[in-house]
C-alpha cells in the first residue's frame, strides 16, 4: 500500500516522457511508392501519354510532398504545354525542398527566358554556374536558351498580325 502513491507517480512521468516516433522518416528519404511514380510517369512522358504522365506525378506528391523530382518533372509538363507561369511555381517548390537543384533552376530559367524574364533567367544562370562547380549541362542549356531568346515571344506579334489582316 506504501508503494502504490509512488508507482503511480513513477507511472505517469513515464507515460508523459517523449517517445520517438517509429514511423517518421528522415527528410532525406522518400517515400518508394513516390520514387516508383515518378519513374512511371517519365516513362509515360516518354511515350507520348502527356495525361497519364501528370498523373503519375501528382499521384507521386500526394503520397510524398516532398519528392522534387516530382516536381521538377510537372514543371517540365507545363513548360511543354507553354504554361511557364505553372513551370516557375513548379520549380520554386522543388527549390524550396533544395535549394541547389540544377534541374530545377535550368526549367525555371528557361522558362523565365520564355516569358521574356532574361533578366531573372541571368540571374538563375549565375545562381546556376555557382551551384556548379565547373561546366554542366544544365547551365549550358540555360546559357544557350537565353542567347536564342524567347520564342513565344517572337510568336506573338505574327498571331496579332494575322489578326489584323482578317
């Protein structure tokens, strides 16, 4: 009976003791169902089946938020369909994740470069050549999309000429 005031005393500050969750992951890992979606969705990509790619990498976010690729790949998908303004909103998730994703930051150029930006698509160039150490790709594709220049951009004017005419 002397014990029992104790015990429970012990009892309750051992309930009430943090315990470490065993079903967290760390941040550097992510969930294989995510990774697997990915890699589906860049195979339907690569086939031609744009929708079934978007899918997937929605699919691929809604079961790990934090999986950049994912993100990187739907920027990809919107730069394609010429939703830049979607491509950069893509991107700066996957930077908020990682701040030196080269992939990331070549998309988001390149579509900063396709809406006219070049003076934000330099700065993500030099953001860019800094992130890598020496030459890579990505850089040189950035750097040779702001030499050509935006392409919607020179689209426009013609489709307002044609207008006109009509």
């Amino acid at each position: 009976m002397r014990l029992s005031p104790l015990v429970l005393v012990f009892g309750l500050a051992a309930s009430s003791m943090a315990v470490p969750g065993v079903s967290q992951r760390a941040d550097d890992q992510l969930s294989p169902k995510s990774v697997a979606l990915v890699k589906q969705g860049e195979a339907s990509a690569v086939a031609g089946k744009f929708a079934d790619a978007e899918d997937a990498f929605e699919t691929a976010l809604a079961v790990d938020p934090r999986n950049r690729a994912a993100f990187v790949a739907m920027a990809r998908l919107a730069s394609r369909e010429k939703l830049f303004g979607q491509a950069i909103r893509f991107t700066n998730k996957a930077l908020t994740l990682e701040p030196t994703d080269r992939s990331a930051l070549n998309v988001q150029g390149e579509a900063m470069v396709e809406l006219g930006a070049l003076g934000k698509a330099k700065e993500v160039l030099a953001k860019l050549q800094t992130v890598c150490a020496g030459a890579c790709p990505e850089a040189a594709s950035l750097s040779a999309a702001i030499a050509r220049g935006p392409t919607m951009a020179a689209a426009k004017p013609a489709e307002k000429a044609k207008t006109k005419i009509n």
